[in-house]
C-alpha cells in the first residue's frame, strides 16, 4: 500500500485534517494534524486514526501504525 493511498484515507476520514506518512515496508509512521483533536485524549485520538484504517491492518497491507497526532497549534509548537 502507497503512503499516498494511507494520507488520502486519513485526510478524507478527519475534518480539516493534514496527514504526513512515511513507511518502511508495511510499517507506517502517520503524523496527523487537526483541530477535530482538540480536548481529545492520546487514546481518543489514535482510535478516529485507527477507524479509518482497520481494513488494510486486519487484511495485513498495514502491517504496523504509529500515529502522532496534533492540533495545529500543537503542531506549530513543534516546528
């Protein structure tokens, strides 16, 4: 699976959202940004990420996921 086909998944599930992904092989890092995190938790956050791509973990195209998630402002500070 492309990383763009893993960016257009999240980016079409998540309002307003910016997805920044990266793999090696099946393993893909997926950097997610969006005020529709605001007051979530970590937990809360990595599942509406997860949501969008259960089908390809449990159909193994996804082997693993790591989500960094953000809120634009958060992401801001980072940069």
């Amino acid at each position: 699976m492309e990383t763009s086909e893993v960016k257009s998944i999240i980016e079409a599930g998540i309002n307003d959202c910016e997805a920044l992904v990266t793999a090696d092989g099946s393993k893909y890092t997926a950097i997610v940004v969006s005020d529709e995190f605001e007051g979530k938790t970590m937990v809360a956050e990595q599942k509406m990420v997860y949501a969008l791509v259960n089908e390809f973990i449990q159909s193994g195209a996804i082997h693993a996921l790591t989500i960094k998630a953000y809120t634009k402002s958060e992401w801001a500070e980072k940069q």
